[in-house]
C-alpha cells in the first residue's frame, strides 16, 4: 500500500482563481420601516428598555479559619438578619463562630433548666 494519499482532481494544474463568492442579495426591508410597521401593529419590542441591575450584593466578610479542634459542622437556614446579628456577637465579644454557638447553646439550655 502506498503512503501518499490519491488527489481527487485529474492532474495538479487545477486553477481556481476564477471563482469568487457571491453577494447575498439584499431582499429585506430596512430597520426603520420594519420599526414602523412593528410600532403601527402594536408589536412591543423585544429588546430590553434599560439594563438590568444588579441584586445588591451583600458585604463580604473576612474568612475565619482557626485551628480549634472543631471537627463537625453544623448548618441552618436563618434570615439575614439573625445571621448579621450573630456575627455582630462574635465580632463584639472576640469569639470564634464556633465557640459563639457552643456559648448560645450553653445559654439556652441554662435558661431551659437543663445544664
């Protein structure tokens, strides 16, 4: 078997500088007719009327990673509010997250009469 690849032309002199594309037809009507036709039937407009804004975006805060032994983890859906509020107590009292919660658990069973 041979190793060169058949050319599918006869002959290598093909010449193909006679060909050239050709332009697409302008068939259509321009914008503005097709503006007013749309605005005369009544056709709302697809394009959006002004950009959207963006959700305001919620402060970041700085990560808290400390190694304390804490090895499980705990989540739970809240409002925003009790979130900011919680972390108002961590930051206020100097605590950890983690140790923040240990602290409220330990408050709520003292006030439930079981610690």
């Amino acid at each position: 078997m041979s190793k060169v690849r058949a050319s599918i032309f006869p002959g290598d002199d093909l010449d193909v500088s006679g060909f050239s594309p050709e332009a697409a037809p302008d068939t259509g009507p321009d914008r503005e007719t097709i503006r007013a036709i749309s605005a005369q039937s009544n056709f709302p407009s697809r394009e959006p009327k002004q950009p959207r804004t963006a959700a305001p975006e919620t402060p970041k805060r700085k990560p808290r990673r400390h190694r304390t032994g804490r090895t499980a983890q705990f989540n739970a859906r809240t409002t925003p509010q009790t979130v900011e509020a919680f972390y108002a107590i961590a930051d206020r009292k100097g605590w950890l997250v983690g140790e923040t919660v240990e602290r409220a658990l330990a408050a709520l069973q003292r006030e439930l009469g079981e610690g």
